[in-house]
C-alpha cells in the first residue's frame, strides 16, 4: 500500500468512485458530487483541493478531501453548508489501510489538520486517530453545531404528525384554512431535472426573506445542478395568485431527506406558508419517497423539535504533530488557538 495525494479530479483513479458510492448510502455530503461541487465553488481563495489517498494497486482504499493552503494547518474540504464530514474508507484491510494513511498525513509539510464538522461516533474517524495517535498527533476536540434529525421507522405520515405537538398541528389546520379562505394558493413540486429551471422562484422568495441574500449562489446552483441530475432534489414552491411566496429545497438519497433551505417572503409570515410547505414536504417524503430519515442538517432553531425528535452534535477535531522537543507545550497550545481563530 502506499500514500498518494492527488490535486485534480482527474488525477483520481477510477476506481475511486466505488468509496464515493459506499458514502453517498450514509449521506449525501459524502458523494462524490458534492465534493466537486465544493472543490469548484466552496474553496477560500488561498485554498486549494488535495484528495489524501491509499492506493493498494490500482484500487483506492482511503480517501480524506482536504483543502490545503499556504499556512501550517490545513482543512477539511468543506464548507458552512456541510453538516458532516468523514473518511471515505473501504471495507477491507481497515488496519493496514489506515496505518498507511496515518503516517502519509504525518508527512505532510504542515503541523495540524483541523477536520470540521465530525460525529463523535464516527467509528472510521476514531480508527484514524488511533493510527495518527501512533505516529505522534494529539488531538483536541471542540462544539461545532447541532443536528436535529427524525428517525420514521416506517410510520405513515399521518402516523407522524400526530406525533406532533398539538400546538403545531392545530398551526399547520388553523393557517392552511386562513390562507386558502383568504387569498387561494397552489403548492407546486420540482424533482430531478425540473429543479434548476424553478430555481429562479427560489431565489425570488429567498430575496424577499428574512436571510441575507445567498452568498453562495454559486455553489448552491453546483449542488441543484449536479443533485438533480440523478434525481436527488425536491424543490417545493408554494404560490399565491402565481406569485411564489414560500419555498423550500430538500435533498433525498438513500432512505435520507436532507432539509437544506426554508425561506419564506416575510410579508406572508401571519399566514405561515412555512410551516405549511414543511408539512407538505414530510408527506411527500414520507409516503412517497419512503425515507427512513428527516435530517434538518445545521443549527439549534426552537422550531425544530416541533418537527424533529432527536438532537445530535457535531465537533470540530484538531489534529496536531507532536512538538519536539518535549517540553514545548506552549508552541502546542499557540497551535490550537491558531487553528480555530476566525474558522
């Protein structure tokens, strides 16, 4: 086995693309899809993409995405919109596999690797750090961000919404007649290939929100384009007399729906076209698309246990080379403070 790094996807071997196929089955933000898209469009300007790679022959047993730049930590090859990053590790030979990889990082011309944002049960990162534990890392962990998922276990919606506060029941009845009576409205659902067409409907509503414009339009527009193709999107768009004032872009892979983005037009907020294009889209997710998970992705907002039933973090893991000579645990600490300011 030895240690490569390749600086271009089309460096990469193919047979790559059986790793990225096993990620993709755990999330989406393992795919290979995404990856690109963030190589293209989620990179600072000083950064660049190195993939971090086992290779035993032709075939490829480990990947790690890391961005790398000039300075003397480099990154996980994600961005503010990843809600999870891992190894992409093959089945086989784990040990080995791993020993190999760990002493390649353990060359590498930097000091630390700062991975972000990691699940503190991930066997195949806990496996990492005991091989870079063996070659001189130490490592430290802090709170990144929270994750709020819904676990179906094979209930229909109605099984799940009546799971559901009272509170938000009677809000989603109560504002689903209110609008109706009052204005009228239609709900209408993009999938695959339909998605970056409607696209300009999402943006409208965005706008008109209570969000600071998209930042990244570039790359959201990468992940619509390169997730629609093989049918990963749903875009809901609900409509009032035509005009779109509610919208909501998820992904589903796997048996998993991931919640990417709700926005509403902050002029509709009493009639809460948010809450009611959310309940259209668990139904859809739920009995059609027969996802065995609901994934809100980021943040702690107070909505979400109402939807939601489990809260989960995520960590920021710092992986630093021992310093020598022994003694020098200031430089160590001077390291760590580096690696978080201002990331």
């Amino acid at each position: 086995m030895k240690f490569v790094c390749y600086a271009d996807w089309g460096e990469l071997p193919a047979s790559a693309n059986a790793l990225f196929a096993q990620g993709e089955k755990e999330s989406i933000f393992l795919s290979r899809v995404w990856f690109e898209n963030l190589a293209a469009f989620g990179l600072d300007a000083d950064q660049t993409m190195l993939l971090a790679c086992v290779m035993d022959g032709e075939r490829v047993m480990a990947i790690l995405p890391l961005a790398k730049c000039a300075g003397n930590t480099w990154y996980a090859l994600s961005h503010r919109y990843t809600p999870f990053y891992s190894l992409l590790l093959a089945d086989t030979d784990q040990p080995q596999v791993l020993d190999c990889l760990a002493r390649g990082l353990a060359q590498l011309p930097v000091d630390s690797l700062l991975l972000k944002p990691v699940a503190d049960d991930d066997g195949r990162l806990q496996d990492l750090q005991r091989a870079m534990a063996a070659v001189g890392f130490s490592f430290y962990r802090r709170f990144r961000l929270y994750n709020w998922i819904y676990r179906v276990q094979g209930q229909s919606y109605q099984d799940y919404i009546a799971s559901r506060p009272a509170r938000l029941r009677n809000t989603i009845a109560r504002k689903q007649r209110k609008l109706e009576r009052e204005h009228g409205y239609d709900i209408r659902l993009f999938c695959g290939d339909e998605v970056p067409d409607a696209m300009a409907d999402y943006y409208a509503v965005y706008d008109a929100s209570w969000k600071a414009n998209e930042q990244y339009t570039d790359l959201v527009d990468g992940m619509v384009a390169g997730f629609s193709g093989p049918g990963w999107t749903r875009l809901a768009v609900l409509y009032v007399v035509g005009k779109p004032v509610a919208a909501q872009l998820w992904f589903v892979l796997h048996g998993k729906a991931s919640i990417f983005r709700l926005s509403y037009d902050e002029a509709w907020k009493p009639w809460s076209p948010g809450s009611i294009l959310t309940a259209f889209l668990m139904a859809y997710v739920i009995d059609i698309d027969r996802v065995e998970e609901i994934d809100f992705l980021t943040g702690n907002d107070a909505y979400k246990p109402d939807w939601m039933s489990e809260r989960r973090e995520r960590f920021a893991l710092s992986c630093v080379k021992s310093v020598k000579p022994a003694g020098r645990y200031e430089q160590f600490v001077a390291r760590l403070k580096n690696m978080f300011r201002g990331r």
